[in-house]
C-alpha cells in the first residue's frame, strides 16, 4: 500500500472499499497511477467523463472562465449560467432550467418542484413513486426515493412522501397511484441497480398513464443522459417527453454541474423557493456549455451509439465462448455483462493488473461506462483484456 493509501485510511470517512489505485493524471481514455502505470479507464469518474479526462475543449474554457469569473450571488445575472440554459433547452423537449451542483441535489430540486406543482393544482399532492432498484442520489430524501433496501436500512426512519414500485411494470405504478400522488419519477435505464432496460412500451404506457391522471413524470436522466445512451437524452429513444429531467455526471465533463430541467407548465417556483450558493455558477456552466457543444457540434451521442454497438457486439462475441457469462446488455456506452458466479471483483483486480480499470456493478456483472469520445481502437484493447482475464476463469 502506498503511502497515499495509508493516509486515506487515516484521514478520510471510511464511505468506499477502494481499489488500490492511486490516480494522478488523466488524458482521454486514459489515466496513470503515481506509479506511471497507464490505464485505459472505462469507469469513466463513474460516468463523468463524457468527453475523457482533461478534454481541451473544457480546459480551455474553464481556464479562461477561472481568470474573469468565479462565482457571483445568483442576485447577478451571468452569462455563462444563460448560455447553457439556452444550449439545453434548445436541444430538449423542457423550456426552463435550475442548476446546482450533484445528482442528488438535482434529484431533489426536481421533488420540490414536483411538490409545489402538487400544492398548486392537485390539492397538496405530495407523493412520489419511483422503481425498485433505481438510484437517485445519498440525501435523505434521495435514499427514500432509491428503491435499494441496502441503501435505505441504515438510515430509518426515512422521509415521508415516496412510494417504491417494481420497475418495468406500469400496473405497479397504477396500483399505487393515489390522491396524494404527485408524480413518478424514473430512469430511464437503471443505471446503479444492475443497467436494467425496461420493455420498449413501458416508457411511453407510464406517460400516459401520468397524462390520465395529471400527475408528473421525472425523468432521472444523471446516469443516461449527455449522450451516453447513444442520443442525447434516452427519453428520445422511447418516444416520449418527460415534465421533469434531472441532469449531472456527463454535463459538465467532470467539472461538478447538476440541473433540472421542465416543462412551462411544471415550472411552478417563485423567487426564494428553492436556491443553491454554488449552483449554475460560471465556472461550473463555462465547463458544461464547452462540453455540451462539443457534444452537439461533433455528435458525440451518435458515436457513443456507433462505438457502444461495437463494444457490445464484441462482448457478445466473448459470451459465445464463454458459459458462464449469462447476459450482456446495455445501450450506447452504458453497458454490462453478468455472470453465473460471484467473480466481479477478482475481474476488476485482474483487469487493473492488465491496464483496465472496469466497474463491479454487482458481486456477478461488471459495468463499462467509458468516455463518450472512444473509437472501435479502444474498445478492441478493452475487449482483449478482458478475453484474456475471461479465460482464466474456470
Ligand atoms: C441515476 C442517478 N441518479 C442520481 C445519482 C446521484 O448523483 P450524485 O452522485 O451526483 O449525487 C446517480 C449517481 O450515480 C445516478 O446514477
């Protein structure tokens, strides 16, 4: 163990089982240990990364945006914060925007918003149904509305005002719907809960189910959206449009952004309802509007859908050799492959050993969620690491 990793054990919460990495550089796909040992990084800052480590395009900009114009009370107007809030809704179905600083905060903005739509017109409606298996953020409220026991046990009792449902089946989210529901709120693909895909209708039988009843849907797009599932939001591949999206990881390339976006009608606050001292500030937004036009000027969504095609074809390959690979799934460069055992984590070790850094979704299926900006070149030094570590398992 290094000497850095022995003063993270003295110094820092005890939050994450840790691999022994110690990370000090980053360019692209790539990033080097203290060490010097090169690694190709399909973790991806667990999928921030969307345009790779130190992109130039966001360096540039948030050096120059460093020397002008840090942060300002949101009292000020900013020009970085309108441009991107500009950028987003012009390349969405949503019309307004708040920005802040996490996913989770995201994730909660979006239940407030969602709770003083209630207030305002169905009769104090506050409740809020979300999916068994889904993630959405460490706040109190958050862990409430995650449907993971493992996540909500050591923190009860939890928040009121959420209900969670079986995922992928609508008459769930009927059964639970009450007079005090205000909205539903999902992802689109469950990214943390094992990059579950639902059925093609569910998406679009759940929005109309929300249009029957009056009711909100959320769209918790942190994990699945800026590209990563091959367009730039997943709603577009289901045909639908949600009230609600929640935006962070990708947005803003690794520079910490979050931000909600809504429908007009849905966008319910008024001035001294909800704020964040950081949120949206120019730093943050210079780094978030340079990687999302990049994004958009050089359709990084339809290579992630190129690339994460051939990435999965590729897996599909090595789950013909090998039976005790059972499944293979994903969209775009949201990806994951399981197994008929436990041995995610002596793969993710083997893999480091080989220069790959792999995510352990869950004790049987590890998950790629690289940079958005790899080529076929990347994805073939991946999948020969990973079918030389496959083959040593018996
Ligand atoms: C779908 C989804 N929602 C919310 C979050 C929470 O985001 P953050 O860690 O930025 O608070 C995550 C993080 O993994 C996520 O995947």
């Amino acid at each position: 163990m290094s000497n850095w990793q022995e003063l993270e054990r003295k110094y820092i919460m005890n939050t994450v089982k840790r691999v022994p990495v110690t990370l000090v550089r980053g360019e692209g796909a790539r990033v080097w240990d203290e060490d010097g040992r090169e690694y190709l990084d399909f973790v991806g800052g667990w999928a921030a990364n969307s345009l790779g480590h130190c992109p130039p395009v966001v360096t540039k900009a948030v050096t120059e945006q460093v020397q002008t114009l840090i942060q300002t009370s949101h009292q000020f107007y900013t020009i970085p914060q309108i441009r991107l809030a500009e950028l987003l809704v012009h390349n969405s179905c949503l019309q307004k925007v708040f920005f802040c600083n996490s996913g989770a905060e995201a994730n909660e903005g979006a239940v407030k918003l969602a709770r003083r739509y209630g207030q305002r017109y169905l009769n104090g409606a506050y409740e809020v149904i979300s999916a068994i298996g889904s993630f959405h953020g460490r706040t109190l409220g958050m862990v409430a509305a995650t449907g993971q026991v493992k996540h909500q046990l050591p923190y009860i009792p939890l928040p009121v005002g959420f209900i969670n449902v079986e995922y992928n089946n609508v008459e769930a989210i009927k059964a639970a719907t009450a007079a005090r529901t205000c909205a539903v709120m999902l992802e689109p693909v469950q990214g943390e809960g094992g990059v579950n895909l639902p059925d093609d209708n569910y998406l679009t039988m759940v929005r109309e189910w929300c249009d029957q009843k009056g009711i909100l849907l959320i769209l918790d797009e942190i994990q699945t959206g800026v590209g990563r599932m091959g367009t730039l939001f997943a709603y577009e591949q289901y045909g639908i449009e949600p009230d609600i999206m929640t935006l962070a990881k990708g947005l803003g390339s690794g520079v910490a952004i979050g931000a909600f976006l809504a429908k007009d009608r849905a966008s319910v606050f008024v001035p001294g309802e909800h704020g964040s001292t950081f949120g949206g500030n120019p730093l943050a937004c210079a780094a978030a509007y340079a990687t999302l036009k990049f994004i958009l000027d050089n359709d990084i969504a339809g290579n992630a859908r190129k690339v994460g095609q051939y990435f999965i074809d590729g897996l599909g390959g090595l789950k013909q050799k090998h039976q005790f690979i059972t499944d293979v799934r994903g969209r775009g460069l949201l990806v994951a492959m399981e197994f008929n055992s436990d041995v995610a984590e002596s793969l993710v070790t083997a893999c480091i050993e080989k220069g790959l850094l792999v995510n352990r979704l869950k004790p049987n299926a590890l998950r790629f969620m690289p940079p958005l900006i790899i080529g076929n070149d990347e994805v073939d030094k991946a999948l020969g690491i990973l079918e030389k570590v496959l083959s040593t398992i018996v």
